[in-house]
C-alpha cells in the first residue's frame, strides 16, 4: 500500500508547525520593538536625541534630519503592528510571501530594538554594526517583496509593501546619519568647505545607492518617498539649524529630487520592473 498520503499528511503538518513557529517569533519580536521604541522615546530610558552624548541629535553632524523627520516612524511602527496582525489572518499563515518575508521582517524588528538599547549605552560605532545589519535585512526582504508579488490587494500592498518600503527608504538615509554621527564623536570635523563638501557628495551618493537599490526591488515608491522624506529634513536642518550647510542643504534637497526621478524612471514601461 501506498504511503504518499502519509508522507503528504506529515509534511502539511510540518509546514503548518513551521507557520505557527514564525508566526509566534513575529509576534514576539514586534512585543520586543514596541517595548525597544518605550526606552527610545524616553519613557524607561534615555531619547534617543539625548543619548550617546548627543552625538544622535538633530543639530548633531551635517547629515542629520531635521526632528520633524523622525515622525514617520510612527508610521512605520504603525505598519510593523499590523504586519505582525496580518500574518496571523488565517488564509496568511501558508501565504507565500509571509513564509518569505516574515523571518526577516522579525529580524528587522529585533535590530531596531537592539539598535535602541545600543545607543542607550552609548556605544556609537556598535549602533552603526546595528543599523547596517538592519538595512541589509531590509533590502533583502523587499527583494523578496518583488520576487513574490502580492495578491491580497489594496491592504496587503498597504500593510506589506508600503510599511517595508518605508521601513527600508528611511533606514536608509538613517543609516549615513549614523555613520556621520559615530565619526564626529570620533573627533572628525566638520567645519569648512571640505566638509561641507563631502556631505553633499554623501548625500549624493545616497541617492544613487537608493536608485541602485530601487532597481533591485522593484522601484517603489514607498522607498522612494521615505528616503526623499529624510533627505528632505536633511535639507530643512542644514539650512535652518546648526550646524548651517547651505551647500549641504542644497546637496540634500538635490538628492532628494534624484531619488524621485530615478524611481520614476525605473518604473517606465521597458525597465522590466515588478508590480509594487
């Protein structure tokens, strides 16, 4: 007698363990991001701002956003929360794209609360290890995004797709910011036209590393606007607080309107783009 049915039976039955295990590593991990994001804003810590020696604040390094930037992760922790409720939505569980993205997107979770709890110790150049990791994580997931278009419409390309495309764009722009940061704690300066000069080239060179990225994942955007948006406040502080750059404002408000052509270039008929 035949024992593919059985074999067939006890596979469904491991894959469906496997779900619930991820399911459960998810959940787990966004109860650890919320609770990382508690001590970031304040309430059991240190701000984020105020922490590792105000080397993190707005008025920090040439390359930092402006406070008002900072807001969008509340639309991101928005769209984590929900993420985390969608993969548990019953016809989710053995959802492709879930099975593909939800390891990842616990991982992301967990960099950001470590990312957190870093800088409360003030250990800079750790938190830049940190938030490298974080965006390599992202990049790799919104890869995979791209690989798997969704099928669950407007909500699922609204709670996938937008949260993670944001997620990823302004991690991005926040990851040179750190990188800016632990070298100015570091004692590199940045005063006089050099320095002013290498942000913009900075800035620049994020924009094309954005558009490098964007080709890879499908031109989103999502990550198109999350990293227009921080280089935008970049801008904003530059020209508005100290330190004062109006070449390095300018430098950013100009990356900024790159980031924004490139992806609509990418999304031309011809490109060879993926839905998203």
């Amino acid at each position: 007698m035949s024992t593919t049915p059985t074999r067939t039976g006890h596979d469904a039955a491991r894959a469906t363990a496997r779900d619930r295990v991820r399911q459960v590593v998810v959940t787990l991990s966004e109860i650890a991001c919320v609770l990382g994001t508690l001590v970031g804003i304040g309430l059991f810590g240190t701000r984020v701002e105020e922490s590792s020696g105000g080397s993190l604040a707005a008025d920090a390094t040439l390359l930092a956003p402006a406070g008002p930037a900072f807001s969008i992760w509340s639309v991101i922790y928005l769209g984590l929360a929900a993420y985390t409720l969608w993969q548990w939505w019953p016809p989710r569980a053995a959802d492709p794209r879930a099975r593909a993205t939800g390891w990842l997107a616990a991982a992301s979770m967990l960099l950001n609360a470590g990312w957190l709890l870093v800088t409360q110790q003030g250990w800079i150049w750790a938190s830049v290890v940190v938030i490298v990791a974080l965006v390599l994580v992202l990049g790799l997931l919104v890869q995979r995004l791209a690989q798997a278009p969704g099928r669950g419409g407007p909500v699922e390309r609204l709670v996938v797709d937008g949260t993670f495309g944001l997620y990823l764009g302004w991690v991005s722009v926040a990851t040179a910011a750190n990188v800016a940061a632990a070298l100015v704690s570091s004692g590199a300066s940045q005063q006089g036209r050099g320095a002013e000069w290498i942000g913009v080239a900075v800035v620049l060179l994020l924009a094309a590393v954005v558009a490098a990225v964007q080709r890879r994942v499908g031109a989103r955007w999502a990550v198109a606007a999350a990293a227009a948006w921080g280089l935008s406040w970049i801008a904003v502080g530059r020209a508005a607080d100290e330190p004062r750059s109006v070449l390095v404002a300018g430098g950013a408000a100009a990356a900024a309107v790159l980031v924004v052509l490139a992806t609509a270039a990418l999304r031309r008929p011809g490109h060879g783009r993926r839905p998203g």
